[in-house]
C-alpha cells in the first residue's frame, strides 16, 4: 500500500456534481442581538476545502441545522448557498436536544473521539449515546437518500457519520459512496475498547472509498476490519477489503488553500495585529512571539506546552523577556465536562507561569480567546517566529501547514508533534515527542536559536510540503482512487 500525491496532475477531476453529507453545516443563519437573521460562515479545514469545490460543481450539502434561525429561513429544510451567490443546495436536518446530547456530545465525542485519539480512559458509552448515534445517522441517510440523484457520489465525512453509509446503501445499492476519516484511526488493540466496533466497520464498510489523511491511520484500519471481521478479506498491500462488496481504503491527505492564506498574511498589518492581541503596553516589537493555536480539546497538549515553557525559562533565565509565548485558543464541546475541566487545566497554567515569571515589563504567556478574523489570524502567523504544535495525536493539523504559508516575510520556524499526523508530511519542521516536557523546551529553544540559513531552508522545506498538499488535490485524489 503507497501513498499518492499524483492529484496535481489532476486538479479539475472527480464528479461534475457531488453529494457532501458532514455533521458542521457550511453555513449556518442565527438570530442577532437585535432579532436580524445573519449568515455564519463555519471555519475550519472541511468548510475551507468543500465548499469552493461545491461551488464549482454544484450539488447538495447535507448537514445537522445548528443555527437558531436555519429552518426558518429554509424551504422544505433546503437553502441555496452561498447566500449572495447561490451555487449549491444546503439540505438542513433539524435535531432535537435529546438527539444532540446523545449524538454529538455523547457517542461522537465521549466514545470515537477518546478511542481515535487512544485515550480510552476518557471513553463513556451511555447506552442512550448509542441509540441516538444510530437513529440520527438513519436520519441522515434518508435525507441523503431523498436529495442524491442516480450517480452522483455521495461523500460522507469524518467520525459523526460512520452508520450511514450502510443505511444509504441498503436504499440504494448502486450509489456512488466516499467516506473521509478526518481523526486518526487508533491501533487494533486499542480499538478493540470500541463497545460497537462491528457495527462500526460495517457501516463503513458500505463505502466504495474510504480517505484517511496518512498511511499509518489506512493500515490500521485495515488491521483493525482483519481482527474485528471475520468474514472480511484484507489486501494490505493493495489496500483492498473485500466484505459484501469491495471497499479501497487509500492515504489522501487534506491540505490548505495556501494561496488564499499567503494573500491574507500579506494583507494583515503585523503590528495591528500584535497590538490587538498583546495590548498596547506590550507589544514591544523586539519582543519575539512563539504562537499556539488550538481548540480548547485535551488532545492538544496545551498544558504540558506551557510546562514546557516554564522549564526553559527556568533554566535559561536569559531568555526570560526576550519572547512572548501567546495561546490563541477558542472553546469546544462544553457541553462536556472534561473539556470544561480541560480549559481550567490551561487557565490554570498559563496563571502560575506568569505570577511565576512575569515583571512589570514583561508578560511570558498572553491567552486570548477573542475570534480573530482570517486576516488577523494569517498577521499573527505572519508576527510569530515560532509556532508551536504539540496534540498528543491529531489527525492531520492544518495549523501546521498554515503557519509555513503565512510566513511571507522568510523567517518562521515549526515546532511539531511527532504524533500529529502533519509530521508524516511536512518536511522542514522541528519534531518532538508531545508528552516529553522537556523535550519540548528543548526544541522551542532551537527553534528561537536557528541560524538563519538553517531557518531559510527549514521554512522552504515546509512550503513546499504544502504546496504539495494544496486543498485544491484532495478531491481529485479521493474519487480518482475509486477508479
């Protein structure tokens, strides 16, 4: 089995229509402050990579109604989008708070989410979790079956949805199914904590293609349908199983559109941005920046981040004033209480490194949750001489390719963990053990002390990694494996 990033070579393949089904909806109308209806447009590295493929091709998008005012502004749960120029169909699938409490905060996210990221100690498995995990994904697969044409493919994405495809086969069997992992796959000893592993590996198996974004998560889910089914045939090396019918299980990384992230960087005014995120009192310029952006998820690291810091600062006083280590961070799932406990955990460090460290001139830690534009976010990365990416495990990381993108300027250096499924990709980066506090100090200090031919060939060694992995491949790639 072989990882192929040939999807240059095809850029403008794959389905001239498309069917994409994913629990985030693309767009998403709330109510203001003042009672007007307003459009959001959700972020982050799945919205980013579809919906300009969408756009282009048109189709239906099919996802969980999560705006307070998306039913009433939709006909018959369907929207046209984008709203000031309609290109696709946004179907809208409306679901009660018992079905999200059990769905989403439940079985997604107390069950796959712990297993993927084989922290199997976090795992909870209420029984409700598991009865509304099925009938929202049979919700989701008569919405899919009801809009999907004859032939047009029909991609489900990530973890949310890992039921319907064999809910949408069983209606119809000739259909075109894709399925993308976007979370890493855990080993087989570890999946074998999954209370419904079966039924898990049968629901996608339904699939024609499944996507995952490195070679490691394809072979261990390979390895994990040769120990849970038996009935299955599995051809590691041509990464084929052959169950009912057959499934190709290929490596297709997700990247970034680095183009529109270099013109946002180029565009941002650094020092605004290093005003508004650091204050007026201390945004000194000759203060260098170290820069985390996270998600406020305890598979991310922050904690011992920080720890990491206090290390170096401790044993190298003399860098103590000269960086700034800001962590932009922005609230998750707190309908969960380890992710409530999880922000308090970080909240926590980041008080103590600076009563500890901090003097009248100097702060060592700035955290900030505000939302920042994409223009301020690609300035920040832009400000930052280092950025440092250290999740326990990840799936892919795509802050990880945006910061290489966002360094316009040449300098920029990455500290990288070896368990992020980025460090498969992008060469260039300073990679390090997530759990080795010190370890992690010691690379951060590299980074700040790279001499610059060293910095120059490192950050051009990870532009050209994400270049190679330009958002623009992925969907070329995906349905040109299922040829």
């Amino acid at each position: 089995m072989e990882e192929d990033l040939s999807g240059e070579r095809t850029v403008g393949a794959g389905p001239a229509s498309l069917v994409v089904v994913s629990n985030r909806e693309p767009y998403s109308h709330e109510r203001g402050a003042d009672g007007e209806t307003q459009v959001q447009f959700a972020t982050g590295g799945l919205t980013s990579a579809l919906d300009p493929v969408m756009r282009e091709r048109g189709g239906t998008w099919v996802a969980w109604a999560s705006g307070d005012a998306d039913m009433a502004v939709a006909d018959d749960g369907v929207v046209e989008v984008p709203p000031s120029d309609p290109a696709y169909r946004l179907k809208r699938l409306p679901l009660s708070d018992e079905a999200v409490e059990g769905y989403y905060y439940g079985y997604a996210n107390q069950v796959l989410w712990p297993l993927c990221h084989e922290d199997t100690g976090r795992m909870w498995a209420e029984p409700s979790f598991w009865e509304q995990y099925r009938a929202v994904n049979e919700q989701f697969a008569a919405a899919v079956s009801e809009v999907a044409d004859d032939g047009e493919p029909i991609w489900f994405q990530d973890y949310h949805l890992a039921l319907a495809p064999r809910r949408v086969r069983d209606r119809r069997p000739d259909a075109t199914l894709h399925h993308f992992w976007h979370i890493p796959w855990p080993a087989p000893s570890v999946f074998r904590h999954c209370p419904h592993g079966t039924a898990i590996l049968d629901g996608l198996l339904a699939c024609d293609v499944i996507g995952f974004h490195t070679l490691a998560y394809a072979e261990r889910f390979l390895g994990c349908v040769d120990d849970v089914l038996p009935d299955a045939s599995v051809e590691t090396g041509d990464g084929v199983v052959r169950y009912d019918d057959e499934t190709r299980v290929v490596a297709n990384p997700l990247g970034i559109d680095a183009d529109a992230v270099r013109a946002r960087a180029r565009a941002a005014d650094t020092t605004a941005v290093r005003r508004s995120v650091l204050g007026d009192s201390r945004s000194d310029p000759s203060i260098r920046l170290a820069l985390g952006v996270e998600r406020l998820d305890y598979s991310k690291g922050i904690p011992e981040r920080i720890e990491a810091l206090a290390h170096l600062w401790e044993r190298r006083a003399a860098l103590r004033g000269t960086f700034t280590y800001v962590q932009k961070a922005s609230r998750t799932r707190e309908g969960i209480a380890a992710y409530r406990r999880y922000r308090r955990d970080v909240l926590d460090a980041v008080e103590r490194v600076n009563d500890r460290f901090g003097t009248a001139d100097w702060q060592p830690v700035v955290y900030t949750e505000a939302n920042l534009s994409g223009e301020s976010l690609a300035g920040l990365y832009r400000a930052a001489d280092v950025a440092v990416v250290t999740p326990h495990r990840d799936g892919m990381n795509l802050v990880a390719h945006e910061y290489p993108a966002a360094c316009v300027d040449g300098g920029g250096a990455l500290v990288l963990s070896d368990l992020a499924g980025a460090a498969s990709h992008l060469d260039g980066a300073l990679t390090v053990n997530p759990h080795d506090i010190g370890g992690i100090a010691d690379v951060i200090e590299r980074a700040l002390e790279l001499d610059a031919p060293e910095r120059a060939e490192r950050l051009r060694s990870l532009r050209e990694s994400v270049e190679r992995l330009d958002s623009r491949h992925w969907v070329a790639r995906q349905f040109g494996a299922g040829k």
